[in-house]
C-alpha cells in the first residue's frame, strides 16, 4: 500500500506539471490527494514519505523569508560569480528585437490556436497590382546575360525604370513621396525579381532593408526625414550603408572605425562634430551611393557631449561628395553585377546633424544595426531563398519532362525524381516560412530570433535547391550563355550564405545562443537580477525567478516524459483530419526542447554558448519548428486544399525526422555522457520516433510538376516566367506546354512501336513520318507531334561562342609578306 501511495502521488503531482498549474492550485489538489490516501489506506511509510515531502516544499513556499535565507540568497550569490559581467553592447543585443511565436515553441506548450489566429498576411490591392505590372514589366525589361556578362551593370533604362517607379521607396512612408508598402509587398516584389535577375534584386532590395531608408524612419530627426526620404523614395539619392570593414565581418561589434567628438569647420563656420576615419569593404551600391550611411565607434576624450568618453557605436548619414569621402572601386560578388565596393575616409570632419537622429542618439547605433538587421534578415534574404525555390521548381519540373534519355521524359527515373521531390517539399517550405515571417514584420513584431532562422534556413534551402536543380539539368545547366537561367544563380549562392552574419555564426551563435535567453521565461530576467547593484533588491526578485523556474522545469520533464510515453496521442490539436497529429508532435518536441535547454543551460551554463555544435543543434530544432509552424499556419490560411496536403504531409515527416536528428547528435555528443542519456530516454522512450518521407509520399508531391496543374501555377506565384519562346524562361516553358498537348499523339506512336508498326531504333522525327505514311495519325496530329519535338529540341541546345567571343580579345592576323615580284 505504501508503494502505491507513492506512485499515485506522483501521477497526482506529474498531472499538475503537466497541466503547469499556479503553485497554489497545485499544493491545494496535492493536500486533498494526501487525505484521501489516508482515509483509504492508512498512514503508511509511504503516505509518511509524501507528507514529508510536501511539508518541506509548503514550509518553503509559504515562509518566504526562510527561503530566501537558506535558497535564494546562496543561489543569487553564487550566480553573480559564475555569471560574466554583461558590458552595454551585448546587453543592447540581447535585449533588441521582439520575442513572438518562436518564444511559444522553445517553451514547451506552444497554444496553437494563438498562431492560427495570427492575421493572414495579405498584399492590398495597389501592392498586387504594382507586382502584376510594374514589377511584371521590370522583369521583361531584364537580360541577366546582358547584366553579368556583357554590361556588368543594369541598363541606364533600367536605372531609370526602377527609380521612376519608386522600387527604391517601397518602405517609406506615402507622406514622403514612398509606396509605404508592407513586409509582404517588399519580400513579394524582390522574390519575382529574383526570378528573373539577381543583380536586379539586390539593387532594388538594399535601399529597402538595411540603409539609410530604414534608418532615418525609425530613428532619424524630422529635419533628416524631410530632407532625404522624398529624394530617397524618387530615386533621386542612391544610399549605401557601410558596416563591414576588413576587421570585423559578422563580429558588427568589432569595427576598427572610429569618430573623435571636437570642433571643426562647416560651410565656413565652426560647429561642434566629428572627426572620423573609416575603411569599409563589401559595400552594396557603394559604387553609385550619393549618400553613405556609415557605422563606426564614438569617442568623446574631451566631454564635450557629456560625462562619458567611450559612447560605443553609432551610425551617420554622410553626402558621397562630401570632403573628405572617398568611395573606391568595385568589388565582383561571384561575378555579379549589382553594384559593390568600398569607401574610405581619413579624419573627415561632420558636423553633429549628419548623426541619425542627431546628437541625442550617439552610441544608439548598435540598438539601431541589431533591430534594423532583423527586418532585413525577415525580408530580403528569404526572398531570395524562395526566389530559387520557384524558378527552380518550375523551371526543373518543365525540363524534365521535356527531356529525355533511353526515349523516356527524365523525371520518370526514380533517381531524377528524389532530388525532384526535395525541391518541391522546400519550395513549399520556403513560402510559407517567407509569408510567415514577413507577417510577423508586418505586425509591428522586429523579430530578431526568427529573422536569424528564415536568414539561415532559407538561403541553405536555396543553395540545397539550387543544387539538385543543377544536377538535374546537367551539361544544360553547366553551360553557361543566354539560355542559362541556373547559372547565375548558382554562383550567387554563396553571397546570401554570406552576408548579414554569416550562416555558420547564425546558426551556431545567433539563433540558440541569442534565442536560449530571450524566449527563456526567466534566464534573461535571472541575468538582469544578478546584474543589479542593489544585492537586496537583486535577491528579492532572483527569489521570485528561482522558484518558478524550478516548478518550469519540473513541469517540462513531466510533459516531455507523458508525451514521449503516449507518443503525444493525448496532445491537444486545434484541428481534426489528417493535419491533426503534426500539431501534437510538433507539441511533444517543443516540450523536449523546453527540458533539453534548460538542462544544458543548468549544467552548462556560459560553456554552451561556446559549445558551439551543441548549441547549433538545438538552433536547428527551435528552427525546423518554426518552419513546420509556418507550413501548417500557410495550409490553413490558403483553406486547406487537397492538393497541398502532400506537400504539407511532406514538409511534416521532413521536419519531425531532422528535429529528432538533431535532438539526438545533441544527446550524443553531451559532455556529461548520463546526463545525455537520461535525456533521450525521457524525450524518446521507445527510441527514435519519426521517418524520412516515403518514396510514395515523395511521388505524390514531385508529379505536379509535371503538370500544368493549380498548385504548380500556385507554388510557383512570382516566379516571372517569359512569354515568347526566344525568352530565356519562356522558350522552356512553351516547349512543356506543347510537350504536354502532344502526350495524347505520342501514345499512339509509342502504342504502334509495342505492335512492331513503328522502327524503334528511328529519331523522333522519322517516326511521325512513317505514322503519317502509315496512317496512324492525322495531318493535324502530325504538326502536334512536330512541333513539339521542335520545341523540345531547341530547349535542350546549349550556346556556343568564338573563341575571341569568350576570350575578349581580338587577335590580330599576321599580315602577308609581298612578293618579290609585286
């Protein structure tokens, strides 16, 4: 009786973790269950042990000074030692940004219903149209060929085009002249550029995330805005923004340059202002910025601006003709065209007004750099992940079903098709994460975790994508000319791995590192407590932290155990059908998550940050839930088409398997190997749990893109294909269109091959002769067929050149000598 005394109270007390009931509802339900295994059972030794138990945990929750004195107080203590000292800079990074729904996942019981309630993220009428026709017309107005290859530029009327019609103002307000476009219209009108060309994205995408634009909305003085928003939104100022210099790369903190307060000559009068010296490198459009927003540390040795003398970063706006600004030549970003380069300066002088927002905001660079990066990580890289993603689903799925090998379309062999169906489960992904994220932009949410996580994932599935698409092409897609639409963009992969942190930073560092404290219901706010100079003051709300914590992380170990061992059948689910059970997965991981952090970050504690490979496969867990989020949330928000339920079914199985695969390298690897051990058996007690997608799955979810079907036309939205068959998109897509209307014909010809009418060992073109000489098909079948074939054969040419074409030299041919005679 005494044992099972124990074991109904700990269900009894597992059941209230569970639900993570209020302490005291929780010490009500404990003592009615303590009195009725009394009266029925007697007073035990087991019934003692529970009683005893609860007194000690009653004694310490209802005497709040004792448990200061014997528990918070030694906790606290000892904590200010471990803890490093937190300076201004990394205080200012960890507190940047907003938590929003990924703070839900990594705690353990995310409430569904919250995320379905989110406001679908919808373009307005005037956004769609400018996508429909202004951005539809810039497209057809681009020759990549022409722009990486022969101009190294855009074409002036290009230049024009996109400055007429405000592509450099869609951020900035109506009132000053912009489009005030939201998230989603920006993130929609670079995606379709992308499509088209990437240098063109990165032209119209820069003066719309991180620059001057977005700087002087939220922080610049009236005066700024007045003066440069409406020149900036007509294209009539081109900014730049340096940040990089040789020194500090992803480390924006590290930068070498440097600005000394003083006074100086401005327009014939002495002012108060700066002298700076910089030396910034990768700059994008640096090379025909009229105006240079530039990043660099403050220094006041003379207190002219007040007590301090080290004021951290701070950010300026700077004329490009200003005295003193230099701006170097060009870079060449994997042999792209989009302008980049450097600029210099060498103890140029300022005055205090070219500061963003002025003297007021000295040393708030930093704050402005991190929440500025946010939107810009939410924004443009994503969309040109997603970018690759369409053109490549498109594009692949029409080209392998126009080509053929052994007489038969290419994306019928089994092999061809499983890097198909990587494709096209990440195409579905990729949107859905870029109109959640862009969302979440939209609803006033600077979302510095997540933007680390569509940064990350969504230029490594480009780059994934991007891959199996190139393999798949082949010699048509090593070629390079102006029938290649792959090229280009494999080669400009790198560059979003690259910039605004770099991938492997993001991933190892910024996404857990940054994300472990801020969703965190209380590590960040223990750190601040230990922080304050004030020890009493520091214990009291330390006290009131510590005990919630621990009942959080009691809580997370009775849910990751109950859901691990019902195999999260008894989970909440917000929907019924076949969608039903991703959510209750979804719940369990997170709840596996929640307890796996907070053990690391209890045993660890500053070491997991430099634990970099662990830290990353919990990034990588917090982030595939994220994204299997933004799937279910895009399914439900487009009503649940059955056709999408592949591709959701997919994205799922996927999602699930790499969690676990993470969970697992983490548990592994554990330098407390128990520790590890104890770990997997709670999150995953009958062992490993979730399965790759199966070759069925897989079938169903590549077979649209062999289509001319809904959801191809849907998944691929924005991608700009061309219209004519001398396009370098549209002669592709032409040829699947006649290819597709000639399959009925080419039955019957393949039909009459199996019956011996037909020469099987002929070419295409010699069988349609001898089945119109034999009667098996019709005059207008027979055009059908031929102009299919005609078609098929144009888009499988590659482009050939001189050798003085590719070369660029033109040699000249040795003169004949005269004869004699002449």
């Amino acid at each position: 009786m005494g044992l099972l005394q124990i074991v109904v109270m700990l269900l009894v007390v597992g059941f209230c973790a569970y639900q993570r009931m209020a302490m005291k509802k929780a010490m009500i339900i404990n003592a009615v269950a303590l009195v009725v295994l009394w009266i029925h059972g007697g007073f035990t030794w087991g019934l003692f042990i529970s009683l005893l138990i609860f007194a000690v945990v009653a004694t310490f929750y209802l005497l709040p000074d004792l448990r200061i004195d014997w528990i918070s107080r030694k906790a606290y203590l000892f904590m200010q030692k471990v803890l490093p000292p937190m300076n201004e800079t990394e205080k200012t990074a960890l507190e940047a940004g907003d938590v929003w729904w990924e703070g839900d996942l990594f705690r353990g019981n995310p409430d569904w219903n919250k995320m379905l309630n989110i406001t679908k993220p919808v373009l307005t009428e005037e956004e769609q149209s400018f996508v429909d026709n202004e951005t539809e017309e810039l497209c057809g107005m681009l020759d990549d060929w022409d722009i990486v290859h022969k101009r190294k530029d855009l074409p002036p009327e290009v230049w024009q085009f996109i400055k007429d019609k405000g592509f450099l103002g869609m951020i900035i307000p109506k009132e000053y002249g912009g489009k005030g476009f939201s998230a989603l219209a920006h993130s929609t009108v670079v995606t379709k550029i992308a499509t088209r060309s990437g240098s063109a994205a990165v032209t119209v995408m820069v003066p719309n995330s991180l620059g001057p634009g977005e700087l002087l909305l939220h922080y610049g003085t009236q005066e700024q805005k007045d003066h440069y928003l409406p020149r900036l939104a007509k294209g009539e100022e081109i900014p730049c923004f340096a940040l990089t210099s040789p020194v500090a790369g992803s480390d924006a903190g590290a930068i070498p340059d440097k600005g000394i307060v003083c006074k100086g000559k401005y327009n014939g009068k002495e002012v108060l202002g700066i002298k700076l010296t910089w030396n910034k490198r990768y700059i994008t459009l640096a090379p025909v910025a009229t105006i240079v927003g530039l990043a660099f540390k403050l220094y006041d040795p003379d207190n002219l601006i007040g007590d301090k003398e080290d004021y951290g970063i701070t950010c300026a706006l700077i004329p490009a003709d200003h005295p003193g600004v230099e701006i170097g030549q060009r870079h060449l970003p994997m042999n792209q065209a989009f302008m980049n380069g450097t600029t210099t300066g060498k103890d140029v002088f300022i005055p205090m007004e070219m500061l963003i927002g002025g003297q007021e905001f000295a040393g708030q660079g930093w704050r402005m750099l991190m929440e500025s990066l946010a939107a810009g990580r939410s924004i443009s890289l994503p969309a040109m992940g997603t970018a690759v993603a369409k053109l490549s689903y498109r594009m692949t799925g029409a080209y392998s079903l126009v080509r053929e090998q052994f007489k038969t379309p290419i994306g019928r062999f089994e092999g061809v098709e499983e890097a198909m169906a990587r494709i096209a489960g990440l195409a579905y992904r990729t949107e859905a994460s870029r109109v959640m994220t862009a969302g979440a932009v939209d609803l006033g949410i600077k979302p510095s975790v997540v933007s680390a996580i569509a940064k990350y994932h969504m230029t490594e599935m480009g780059r994934e994508i991007m891959n199996h698409s190139m393999d798949i092409h082949g010699g048509r897609a090593i070629i390079m000319g102006e029938r290649n639409y792959l090229a280009n963009g494999y080669m400009s992969q790198p560059i979003g791995i690259t910039v605004e942190g770099a991938n492997i930073l993001t991933r190892n560092l910024m996404i857990f590192g940054q994300g472990a404290i801020r969703c965190h219901p209380y590590v960040l706010r223990e750190m601040m407590a230990a922080q304050l100079e004030d020890t009493e003051e520091g214990v009291k709300r330390f006290d009131s932290l510590l005990f919630r914590h621990i009942g959080y992380g009691v809580s997370n170990f009775a849910r990751t155990f109950a859901l691990g061992l019902s195999a999260a059948k008894f989970a909440s689910k917000p929907v019924g059908g076949q969608t039903g059970k991703y959510y209750q997965h979804l719940t369990r991981m997170s709840s596996a998550l929640a307890l796996t952090s907070d053990i690391a970050m209890g045993i660890l504690g500053g070491d997991l940050k430099r634990k970099e490979r662990l830290s990353a496969r919990l990034a990588d867990v917090l982030s595939h839930l994220y994204m299997c989020s933004a799937v279910l949330k895009y399914y439900q928000d487009n009503d649940r088409p059955l056709a999408d339920l592949p591709y959701v079914k997919w994205n799922m199985e996927y999602g699930l398997y790499k969690t676990q695969e993470a969970f697992y390298e983490f548990y592994e690897n554990f330098p407390i190997k128990a520790v590890g051990k104890v770990l997997r058996f709670i999150a995953f007690p009958y062992g490993k749990s979730y399965h790759m997608p199966s070759d069925k799955l897989e079938q169903e979810i590549v077979k649209p893109m062999t289509q001319n079907c809904e959801i191809r036309d849907r998944i691929t939205e924005y991608a700009y294909v061309g219209k004519t068959a001398d396009d370098v998109t549209g002669r592709v897509e032409l040829a699947f269109l006649k290819v597709l209307a000639a399959d009925e014909v080419r039955r019957k010809l393949r039909k009459a091959m199996k019956a011996g009418d037909l020469d099987k060992n002929a070419t295409n073109m010699e069988r349609i002769e001898q089945a119109i000489e034999k009667g098996i098909i019709d005059k207008e079948e027979q055009q059908i067929l031929v102009d299919a074939e005609e078609a098929r054969m144009d888009v499988i040419q590659v482009d050939d050149y001189s050798h003085e074409e590719i070369s660029g030299v033109v040699e000249d041919k040795p003169k004949k000598k005269k004869s004699k005679s002449s």
